[in-house]
C-alpha cells in the first residue's frame, strides 16, 4: 500500500478533523457533565483529545503501511507480529512519556511525574490505557483506510484497463486494408494512363477516405452521418472500379444526431468485395443497407459469392467483432449467413 499518493493526504486529513470534533463534542452529547464543567476544562479537554488522537494516528498509520504489508505475507507473518507488538509497546511507551512530561504540565496537573523507568515497567498502564485503547480507537481509520485503498486501486484498475482497451481500439483502427489501397491506386494509375476524365474524381474519393481515417476518426464517437459519408466514398471507387459487373444498390436511413464508433462498418464493406466481389468473374449484386432510429442500427450486406472459390472471412471482420467487445458490450448482435450462393451479414447495435 502506497501512503498518501496525491489527493489522498486531503481525505486523511479531513478524516482525523472529522474525528478530533467527535472526540470534543462527545462529553457534551453523552451529558457526562454539565455545561459548566465542559467549559471549565474545555481547555485541558483540546490538549488531550489532541495528544490522543495523535498517539491514535501513529497506531493507525504504524498498522496500516508497516505491519498489514507483512501479514498479507504468508512467509512474514512471524516478522509481521513481532513488529505488531514491539511497536504498539514503542507507541503506548512514548504516549505516556508525552502524557507526564507534556500534556499534564500543560493543563496545570501537579502530579508527580513518573520517571522512564517506571513508565516502561508499568506494563498493566501500559496495555490498558494505550495498547487496548489505540487499537480500538484505530479501528475506525483501518476500516477506512483499507476502503479508500481499494477504492484507488479499483480505479487505477479501471484506468488501466480503459488504457489497454484504447490501445487495443487504436492498433485495431490502424489496420487499415493494404488490399484496398493497392487495388485503388493501380486503378487510379490505369486511368491516369487512359487520360479518363474519371481520374481527379478517383482521387478525390481517395483523399476523402485517407483524411478521414488518418485525422477525423479520433474521437471515441463519430456523427453517424461522417459514416455514411465514408462508405459512400468507398462505394463510389468500388463503382469505378468495377464498372458495369457491378450492380450496386445502397440505402441508408439514419436519424443523423446519432454517433457511433468510428470505423465499425467500413470492415464489413471491406470484406463484401474482397472476398465476394472479386472472386465472381461474372456480373455481380451486391446491396447495402443502414438503418439508424431510436437507439437502434441496423446495417445489412448482401452480396453474391462463389463457394468454391471464396476464402474465409478476412481478419477485418475478426477484428470487427472484438472491437465490437470492447465497444458495445452486450449492446450488440452481428451475423454471418451464407446460403444459395449469397453471402450475407447483419450488424445491429444499441447506441444508447
């Protein structure tokens, strides 16, 4: 247990306060003594509930970070006791001395004062006053102590997953599709070489879906609109792309004030041409779908795919799926169908 880290010196703080005003008050709502008397030694009544509640904190703290650590060690347990009990005893005999020489003088006791030999020979005092009473008085901070501790160590733990999770969300995103990219360029390149008046149109669909996913998909939630935007731009070079073996059709119905996590449905798309489209030689269907309303998406692909000669699914839709996990916990449901040469998929999300 690390002590006192940042902020937690303030809880510590406010905590010893909170108890320094009990101890004082207490005489008062017990009705011990009457008022009289309370105001008459209100003085001596600060000074000892001061040196107390010090000799308390010192057994707290002592406690807390040196002998707990020890005895959660199964092979210092031994060490853990035997510092337990000659420290509550190096405490109890320096609350004393502090008592005698300081607190009593203070508050105009004339006692005798004991000497250091014979306070550290009156164990019963001792064990009685200071062993017993600290230890029950310290209960209360331990209590709270290990609370807040776990209460830190909760969050750190969640901080440190919430990190590992973004880490793995962002190597996630970066694995942008070297396939696409190729395909588009040496299509790009075969119409420059043509002089086709297709080519600047190309690359500014490029350009658009490049800043997108290098610089407008960084935040934890996107505008559901910039998504359909995204797919669309793709939807577009695939379309020149394939030209006339292509029979596209692409619908979308969303409620725009929705967002959604970036880069979600771009894999499936992805992966409806590569191992779909591109392995059919023949003209090809391919229909796309996206409804957004009331908390609820739901996106649909549906392409035709050749069994023989279509691979497996592709790693983007592997990765879709963890993200998936990590994002939409319970809050999702997406599906694969392959039936009478149509390869299908079905993406639903609860967005609230």
């Amino acid at each position: 247990m690390r002590f006192l880290s940042k902020r937690k010196w303030l809880i510590h703080l406010v905590f010893w306060i909170v108890m320094y005003i009990l101890y004082l008050v207490q005489p008062l709502v017990s009705g011990g003594e009457d008022a009289g008397a309370v105001t008459a030694i209100s003085y001596a009544a600060a000074v000892k509930t001061l040196f107390h509640l010090l000799s308390v904190a010192a057994t707290s703290y002592f406690i807390c970070i040196i002998v707990m650590p020890l005895l959660l060690e199964k092979t210092k347990l031994l060490n853990g006791f035997l510092l337990l009990v000659s420290g509550l005893y190096a405490i109890a005999v320096v609350s004393r001395v502090g008592v005698v020489y300081l607190v009593e003088p203070l508050v105009g006791y004339n006692n005798s004062k004991e000497t250091l030999l014979q306070i550290v020979s009156q164990l019963g005092i001792l064990f009685q006053y200071y062993i017993i009473g600290n230890i029950a008085a310290a209960f209360p901070f331990v209590a709270f102590y290990l609370l807040l501790d776990r209460q830190l160590l909760m969050r750190k733990q969640a901080e440190a997953e919430n990190e590992k999770k973004e880490a793995e969300l962002a190597a996630l995103k970066a694995q942008l599709n070297p396939h696409f990219l190729f395909n588009t360029l040496n299509n790009i390149y075969s119409l420059a070489v043509q002089n086709s008046p297709q080519t600047s149109y190309c690359i500014e669909k490029l350009a658009h879906i490049l800043d997108y996913l290098l610089y407008r998909c960084n935040d934890k939630l996107v505008p559901m609109e910039k998504e359909i935007e995204l797919l669309q731009n793709y939807l577009d070079l695939q379309k020149i792309r394939f030209g006339d073996r292509l029979n596209l059709k692409a619908e979308y119905k969303a409620d725009h004030s929705y967002k959604i996590a970036p880069l979600l449905l771009l894999p499936i798309v992805e992966n409806m041409f590569k191992h779909g489209v591109e392995q059919n030689a023949g003209k090809t269907d391919v229909k796309v779908s996206l409804e957004c309303f009331k908390d609820r998406l739901t996106f649909n692909t549906e392409n035709l795919y050749d069994p023989d000669a279509a691979e497996a699914p592709g790693i983007g839709l592997q990765n879709l799926k963890r993200q998936l996990e990590l994002l939409y916990p319970e809050k999702n449901s997406f599906t694969i169908t392959k039936a009478n040469h149509f390869f299908k998929t079905n993406l639903q999300l609860t967005l609230s």
